[in-house]
C-alpha cells in the first residue's frame, strides 16, 4: 500500500482496452423529433446470469409497448461493464451512437457530459415526475450543475459481506465479523482449520473491496469527504484505513485470485473459504445458477463497520447527442423510469428500483433487506468509487502502481 501514499492515495481502478464494435445502426430517420422509427439500438454490459434475464423481461415489456419497434441489443460482456464502457468510447469518437446506452450513475458519466455527447433529461424529470420518487441522496450524486443526465433503473448495493453458514458452524464461528478487526480475529481461526477467509477476483473486486474497507473504517462523512475532498487522503486515518485494508489482504486468495467475480464466490459454495465480499448481483448467481436457498445455503450482511450505510451503484442510461432514433429512444427511458419497468425488471436481474414506490410483495429472499434499507429514512446513503458513481473515468484510470 505504500504506492498509495508516494502517488497521493488516489483512486484505484482502470479501463480495460478493446477492439471497435461494428455495430449496425439504423438510418437517420426521425431527425430528432418526428414520431418513433422502426428501430433502437439499445448498448448495455448485460449479458451474465440474472443481467441477461432482466434484460430480457425489459425488452419485452418495451417491444410490447412499441410493436413497430425492432430492438438491436448490443451487448458486450466482461469486466463489470469495462469492456462495453471501452467499446462505447470508441463509438461515441467515431459520432456513431447508439439510440441508448448503459453507465453507472455519477461521475462515470462527467466525461461524456463534458465532451457534450449526451442530453440533458431534467425536463424528462420534470414532465413523469421523477422528482417525488427518486430519493433526494440518489438525486444529490446524480445531479450536475443542476442537470440530470440519465435515468437510474435500478439500484445495487456495493456493501455486502456474502458468507457461507457452513463453514463457520464447521470451524465455531457464531456469525459474520462486524468490524474489520474481527475480521482479523476470524481470519486466524478459519486459516488453522484450512479455510480462506476472504476470496478476491480481479482486480476491479479489490478495488471494490477497498472501498468498503475504507467504508468501514472511516464511516460515511470521511468516506465521503475522500471524494469532496474534505477527508484528507494522507490523514492518520486514511493512513490506518488503507494499512487495515493490506491486512485484509493478506488473509485472502490473493495469490490466486479468481478470473472474475462468479469464480471467486465458487470456493464459498464449495466450502473451501469463508467470505467474499461484492455487490448484490452476487444474489443472482446464488441463487438461480447455483440453486442454493437464502440464509442457509448462503447469507450475507452488511460488510464490517457499515451497518446503517447503503453504499449504492446504479445501472442508468442516457439520450446521446445525434441519437438515430431519439423519439423511441425517449420513449425507452419513460419506461426505464417508470414504476412499472422498474418492478418488471428489478426482481429478474437481482436489484431493487431506484424508485421508492416499488411492489414490495415482489422483492422476497435477499432483496428485501436492501429495499427496506433503501426506502428508509434512518439509511446512509454513500456512493460507491468502484462502480462509478463518486469517480469520473479520468479518475479511476489513475492506476495504483
């Protein structure tokens, strides 16, 4: 960790770089303003289990809204949505759009604001009333020079402790650590009976990990403050946090970390490691692709020292500038907006509506305990560093070396 202090403990994370999408598009043919064409290229990174299927549930709900409409999805998987992101940038500089595109919400989109490639949807607020169901935290993080860019679809939660309750019973471990130091304290009882107390992929899944971390170690104004700039990056307690955050490290597979995320949850399934921790589309993969039941085949809780804070990411989408086909485009990110799309889509690919009026009755299993955190007004809400939404590309391309 001591390159974070020599470069100024800047953030940790990177593009990953490849080849141009040709992508079809249709012909320009509704000139920004006529009625919806034929057709809309909808660019997303939902292609994994649970993305796929929401996806899906999405897309049908809009083909039968818009029967004339002829859906172009381009997907592009990998990387937690960095491969799709480095394709799209190579679109967006050759002026070939898509009608919509998918971004974390928050910064990760500045650039493209920056560089004027996408619209300003605050009169889209305005007329579906978006205001009054958005929680004002959600809108505060979204919001730039008192514009809004994109529509939140939905909402994950990057603070999530997963573990498996067989392994601790297996070495006497009465629950998940609520701190990182008894995290510390566990991690020398489960490696005497054989078992990795932490497993990490690549190295997107450790700057996730960091963040929470840094999280719990500081608590949410300071966590806050490292992206404001009110929390000073060469502070004793950062100094502490990120010292804690090497230590965490040390009693993880590091050395053999996983190729991407579902391959390092695998050996807590198999019973080989304790904990991992990662973000709520974990829920998905548990329980649909590895048919285990909620709270004894796996469980998960906030992770150490955040109880009370939602760390938040949201998939969101934009109306690029020179779009083909803006009307249907438009009438895309009504529905993506809408209670109605949320709560088609939300309990399919494992997330909760950005929204506050969601059907509770359809969010069962693990995601309740996020909509009700989510809905409640004693909850922190942060955003997480990892996923885009308190640092732009340009930041998080600062490479730890």
């Amino acid at each position: 960790m001591m390159s974070f202090r020599r470069r100024g403990l800047r953030v940790v994370a990177a593009l990953v770089a490849v080849s141009l999408l040709a992508a079809a598009c249709g012909d320009d043919d509704d000139d920004g303003g006529g009625e919806a064409s034929a057709e809309f290229e909808f660019f997303s990174w939902w292609t994994g289990g649970g993305d796929s299927e929401g996806k899906q549930a999405l897309l049908d709900l809009f083909a039968e809204q818009n029967p004339d409409v002829e859906i172009v999805d381009s997907a592009i998987a990998g990387g937690a949505g960095t491969n799709a992101q480095a394709e799209l940038a190579n679109r967006l500089l050759a002026d070939d759009p898509p009608d919509s595109y998918q971004r974390h919400a928050g910064k990760e989109l500045l650039e493209d604001i920056e560089a004027g490639e996408v619209e300003d949807l605050t009169f889209l607020y305005d007329e579906e009333g978006w205001r009054d169901v958005f929680p004002e935290g959600l809108l505060d993080l979204i919001t730039v020079d008192d514009k809004l860019y994109s529509v939140p679809v939905n909402i994950h939660r990057s603070n999530l402790l997963w573990y498996n309750p067989a392994v601790l019973q297996e070495v006497g471990i009465a629950g998940p650590p609520a701190t990182w130091d008894e995290f510390l304290a566990q991690a020398a009882t489960l490696e005497a009976a054989g078992k990795i107390p932490l497993t990490v992929g690549p190295t997107w899944t450790q700057q996730h990990l960091l963040e929470n971390v840094l999280l719990g170690e500081l608590g949410p104004d300071a966590y806050t403050g490292l992206w404001d700039g009110s929390t000073d990056w060469e502070s004793p307690e950062v100094i502490g946090a990120l010292d804690t955050f090497t230590q965490v490290l040390d009693h993880s597979n590091l050395d053999s970390a996983a190729a991407d995320w579902q391959p390092a949850i695998d050996p807590l399934i198999e019973g080989d490691a304790a904990y991992n921790v990662m973000g709520d589309w974990a829920d998905t993969y548990y329980r649909i692709e590895k048919e285990l039941d909620w709270e004894t085949g796996y469980n998960a809780t906030t992770s150490p020292g955040t109880a009370g804070v939602f760390n938040f990411l949201s998939d969101s989408f934009t109306l690029p500038v020179d779009a083909p086909h803006r009307d249907t485009a438009l009438e895309w990110l009504k529905l993506a907006g809408s209670k109605e799309g949320q709560d088609t889509f939300n309990p399919v690919k494992g997330s909760i509506p950005a929204r506050t009026d969601g059907d509770a009755s359809l969010y069962t299993g693990y995601l309740a305990m996020p909509l009700a955190d989510w809905t409640s007004e004693e909850t922190t809400i942060v955003g997480s560093l990892a996923h885009g939404v308190v640092a732009d590309n340009a930041g998080k391309a600062e490479i730890d070396s």
